[in-house]
C-alpha cells in the first residue's frame, strides 16, 4: 500500500472538464457541526520526509501530500480537512479528534464520483466514532464494508487511519 | 475493373452514425468508467445502475491494396446485484477492401465471410452481424481481497453466425488504486455459415476457436484522466482443443481514458507487432513481414468507447 503519487506535475498539463460536484458540507460549516460553538486557530504544516514516513510506518496508509490542514480546537481537540483518492476525483472530508485523540465525527465534505455515496450514511460513519490510532480500521473487519461502494469506503477508513497516526505523531506534541 | 457493392451507398455513414448516435445523450445521463478498449476489468455497475455504451473499432490495412473495417457495437448494461451485471448489445460492421488478401485478392473481413467478392473486385458492404448477451460475476473485489477475479459469458447470435465467449478476468491495483493492470484469458468458440470449401454450392455451419491472452495497465495521472498501454495476443484454431493452429498475432499500444461523474471516453490504438508465426493451418501467403492478415488480423486498430449513465 506504501507508495508515492507519481506524475504529480501531470496535473499541470491536462485540463479536466467541469466536475459535476456535490458539495455537502464547507469546512465551516463542517467545523460548526462536529464542534457546535467552538472556535479553531488554524495550525497548517508541512509534514517533513521523516514525519510521513512515520505516519506511513504506524499506519501502513500512503501519506498522499505533506500538506496538513488542521485547526486546534478551543477546549481540547482538533479539527483536520483532508481528502482520499476516489473512483475518479479524490474525496474531500473532515475529520473531528477529541481531546483524548479519539474520532469524535467524520463528515465528507464533497463527493464527486457516479457512485458509491453510501460513505455519507451517518450510521456507516458513526463506526468511526471513538476510534484510536491503535484501533485496526480495517475494512471488513471492525469497520464494515460497503457493497457498491467499496473503493470509497476502504479509502475514506485509510484516510481517517493515516489521520489519526498523524496526529498521535505530530498534532498531540503541538498541543 | 469490375465493382461490387453489397448495399454501398452511404454504408460508411451510416455506421459512424450508430457508432456515435449516443453522444448526442451525453447531457442527460450519467456514467461508469472502462480503463482499457480490449482487456476488461472487474468493476461492475452496483446493483441497479444502468449504463448505455458505444463502441467503435476501425480495422485498418491488411497485407496490400486497401482495407477498412468499423465494427460498431450499441450496448446496454444494468446492475443485477453489485456482483452480477449483464449486458445486451446489437454488433454491426461496415467494410471495404480491394486487393487485401493473400496474393492480392479482394477478400471480405471475417464477420462478413459469406460475401464472395471476385479477386479483382472493389468490395464494400454493411452488415448487422449478430445480437450477444453478456453476464459477468465477480468472485473476488481488488479493493476488498487480494485480487480481483471475475468470470464473463457471452453468446452472439446472428443471421450467419454463432459464438460463445467465456473469459477469466484478473485484477490488481496498485498506487493507492490509482495504478489499474489487468489480465484476460478469453476462449470463444465460434461458428460461421458459409459455403463448403469444397462444394461451393453448397453451405454449412464451419468453427474455429480464438484464444486470447490480453493484458493492460493504465495509471490515474490526474483527476479523472488515466493512461496506459494494452498488449494483445490473439490465436486461432480450427478445433475447439489447441490443435490445428490457423493463426496468432500480438496487437500493442497506447490507452487513454477520462472518466467523469456523468460519462466515460476509452480510446485505444493498436499496431500489430512483427511476432506471427506460422501453424498447420496457416493460410499461405497470409503472413508478410512476420504479421498475419489472415480473418480479423490487421495492421492497425482503434477502438473508441463512450459509455452514459442512467
């Protein structure tokens, strides 16, 4: 699973056509549902090599880009704007850790691909809730798998998974 | 020089026009993705989902003179359940050629067989070829197991011929799924009513056997858009047992495919590599420059594929 995006430069050169998105939640919004009333200073980094290959190492998940967009929670916790490869497009979501470094929610900010929507079901989420970083997040295991939508469900699971190791290894020592 | 025409007028026309009609539903429907032109995968439609797709496939020159083919191919495809879809597809061909066969003789493609063009003629005709139904069930996910297996069916039946295809579909995914390869192994007997090589006069049903062994890997470069190559390796034999051997060709090249939320485009071009050899039942004068042209061999292909969701 360990690997990096190769051709990242790609990108720059193909112009893709208009993406039908669905955009459920902004990351206010999202901010305002998994921590009502909190406010949330912005606390972005730039993982270094040796940080995503320890998340890499502690979650056996592929750190897709050094960036991390975070927010430090007031009274406790964090706040963190991620996203996964999808089908087509990557998936935007968030995720809420508690002051204990447990999942308090994850919510999908956008989705994007044909099918495969399923992972917004909050009762399909709520598995998430409470999980650690020693929590094995492993899909058909503790979370369940999604028929029809499985490629979406086992990333989002390896995104909350990396999350969560990267926040063990790096967000609970800013605090 | 003497012409025949089977149903000439406008033929190319009129197959590009089924080839392409369903673009024209781009706007209104929505749409699943197939990474390669040849080689299939194992992602299915989840249950319920409907998908319309097109096909194009231009078959381009064989051993001398002139000679075009598009196989054109209108599809549908639902959902059984997440791991059964089926498919029913009408296939239609338009076809010219002049001096193509062995020894420079005017010679019909394989779907059209039937047609008895004289060596000298400048033969050109469309056809409907058959109608085929499709089932493919996936016994393993490449997101959920090792690897993805699934295994495919599909009959054809048509006014002179007759197949059933089965195939072995392996799937691996690599890069975070981003990085797709996959291999086919197709057995697919066939029969074609034709008249008796020795009885002219007369017709019967005659088969043959094409064997295939394909494989391909395409990688997500960017949001949407993936690239890859497809290498093709086709046999044919006048058993259904791996005896009596006609002929083999390895077919290579580039794929590209953009899927979106509403439609996918699958294009892929193939050159025949310089790798045929010959068999028992090898046609003489059939391979030049160590490529077969023999049936439905040529030098270049390229298939373009639009599929829409409902």
């Amino acid at each position: 699973m360990k690997s990096r995006f190769f051709l990242m430069p790609a990108y720059a050169l193909v112009i893709s056509a208009p993406a039908q998105a669905t955009v459920y939640l902004s990351v206010e919004q999202a901010q305002a549902v998994m921590f009502p009333g909190a406010t949330f200073s912005p606390d972005f980094l730039t993982l270094t090599p040796e940080q995503m290959r320890a998340v890499e190492k502690a979650s056996d998940v592929n750190v897709l880009t050094p960036q991390l967009k975070a927010w430090k929670v007031s009274g406790g916790g964090w706040f963190i704007v991620d996203q996964v490869v999808g089908k087509h497009e990557f998936i935007p979501f968030a995720l809420a850790i508690d002051a204990q470094g447990a999942v308090k929610a994850v919510e999908i900010l956008e989705y994007r691909e044909t099918y495969g929507d399923q992972v917004r079901n909050a009762s399909w989420r709520a598995q998430f809730s409470g999980k650690t970083k020693d929590a094995p997040l492993k899909l058909g295991g503790d979370i369940e798998s999604i028929s029809g939508a499985t490629l979406s469900s086992r990333h989002i699971t390896d995104g909350v998974k990396r999350l969560l190791a990267t926040h063990a290894l790096v967000l609970a020592h800013q605090d | 020089m003497p012409h025949v025409s089977f149903d000439r007028s406008r033929g190319l026309l009129a197959v590009l026009a089924l080839s392409f009609s369903s673009l024209s539903y781009q706007s209104i429907a929505k749409a699943e993705e197939s990474h390669f032109g040849y080689v299939y995968t194992t992602d299915l439609l989840p249950q319920g989902a409907k998908e319309v797709e097109q096909w194009a496939t231009w078959r381009h020159q064989k051993a001398d003179g002139y000679f075009d083919q598009i196989d054109g191919r209108t599809e549908f495809e639902y959902g059984l359940t997440d791991k059964l879809q089926v498919a029913f597809y009408a296939n239609y061909a338009w076809s010219r050629a002049y001096h193509n066969g062995p020894f420079g003789e005017t010679t019909p493609p394989e779907p059209l067989s039937y047609d008895k063009p004289g060596p000298e003629d400048h033969y050109n005709a469309v056809r409907f070829v058959g109608f085929s139904a499709e089932a493919i069930y996936r016994l393993w996910s490449p997101y959920s197991d090792p690897l993805g297996v699934a295994v495919y069916v599909e009959p054809t039946i048509g006014p002179a011929f007759r197949e059933l295809e089965a195939k072995l579909i392996l799937q691996k995914n690599f890069l975070d799924d981003r990085l797709v390869t996959a291999l086919n192994l197709t057995y697919a007997p066939e029969w074609r009513y034709d008249t008796v090589e020795d009885d002219p006069k007369r017709k019967a049903w005659g088969y043959e056997t094409d064997v295939n062994a394909n494989i391909a890997a395409s990688y997500r470069f960017a949001p949407n858009w993936s690239a890859g190559f497809e290498l093709i390796n086709e046999h044919e034999y006048n058993s259904y047992t791996f005896s009596k051997e006609s002929n083999d060709g390895y077919f290579f090249g580039p794929v590209i495919h953009y899927g979106g939320k509403k439609f996918f485009v699958t294009a892929t071009f193939l050159e025949q590599l310089p790798w045929a050899s010959e068999h028992s039942d090898t046609v003489p004068g059939a391979i030049v420059d160590r490529r077969i042209y023999d049936n439905d061999f040529e030098k270049y292909r390229l298939r373009i594929k639009v599929g829409c969701y409902f």
